[in-house]
C-alpha cells in the first residue's frame, strides 16, 4: 500500500545493531516516515507509515531491501502503539500473546524473503531478523527490550529525531 507523505508526517533515520549472545549479529539502516502522532494498530489494520527504506543484515548476509510495513501479524488483542513526536519515535505494545500476536514486520512488498520483527506475541517486546528459508535469525540477546534507551516505553525502542528532520535509532 501506498500512502502519500502528510504535512505533518516527520522522517527517522535508524540505525541498530544487535546480537543474540551467541555469535549472531543483525544490523538495520535506513528511514522511516510517519505521521506525528499517537497510533494504535489492532486485527491488522493498516500502516501509518508513509515511507519506509530500510536495510536489514542478518549474520553478514546479502543485505535486504525493506519497504513496507506489515501489519498481518497484529490480530485478536494485540494492539501495536507507535507514538510518534517532534523529537522521537517510540514503539509499544498493549495485549499482546502467542493466541493475539502484536508483531509488525517490515519486509519487502513485493518479495517477502526476510523481515524485521517488532513487538508481543508468546515471546514478550522482542525484535528479531529472519531470513526465510535460510539459518539466518537473530533474535534480541535478552528476553525484553525494556531497557535499551533512557525515556523510552514498552519496547524500549525509539528512533531520536535529530536536525533537518532526520532521527537516530536509540538502543
């Protein structure tokens, strides 16, 4: 899906690295664009990104082009939160379990060959890279993201907006 870019939508850069303690390593890159506000995504209901160009390696593979936010994998009373402000970019989850799932991937919309996963499910505030149909998988190292970031909710994750509209990924 597509959606025009709004005035009042702001760009974050990413940029985060991670490793799941036992030699595997991912790293994410890019931006992404979202209207500014606060966003409650439930029973797969669609994206408020309007852009995303991220690139996903996971364990020194062939890197990953992903451009689509899917919200598939949010359903029953999982809600996913994303607040997004002048100033940062902060993902949370309410509800969320392994029968209502809270997970939004980005992945590519055309070839879904591996995502980045972020959310709730039976593995509570996880964020993980997979590559389908290979051994690639880097989960996070702990079982919470809770803690990666000073004044971030939930999922611990945010992405800091820094001058010209730009943000860096916190964690």
């Amino acid at each position: 899906m597509t959606i025009t870019p709004s005035v009042n939508a702001t760009f974050y850069d990413v940029s985060r690295s991670w490793s799941d303690g036992s030699g595997g390593t991912a790293s994410l890159i890019g931006t992404v664009d979202v209207a500014l506000g606060r966003n409650t995504i439930m029973n797969k209901g669609p994206s408020p990104f309007t852009s995303v160009s991220l690139t996903l390696i996971v364990n020194g593979g062939a890197p990953l082009h992903l451009n689509h936010a899917d919200t598939s994998s949010i359903f029953g009373t999982g809600q996913f939160l994303i607040f997004a402000t002048a100033s940062s970019l902060i993902f949370d989850t309410a509800n969320g379990n392994g029968q209502n799932p809270a997970d939004l991937l980005f992945g590519d919309a055309t070839n879904m060959v591996g995502v980045y996963g972020i959310g709730s499910d039976s593995r509570p505030h996880f964020q993980t890279g997979i590559v389908f149909g290979t051994a690639r998988s880097v989960p996070d190292a702990g079982s919470t993201l809770a803690m990666l970031s000073i004044s971030l909710l939930g999922l611990g994750l945010g992405f800091n907006r820094l001058s010209r509209g730009s943000t860096r990924l916190s964690g």
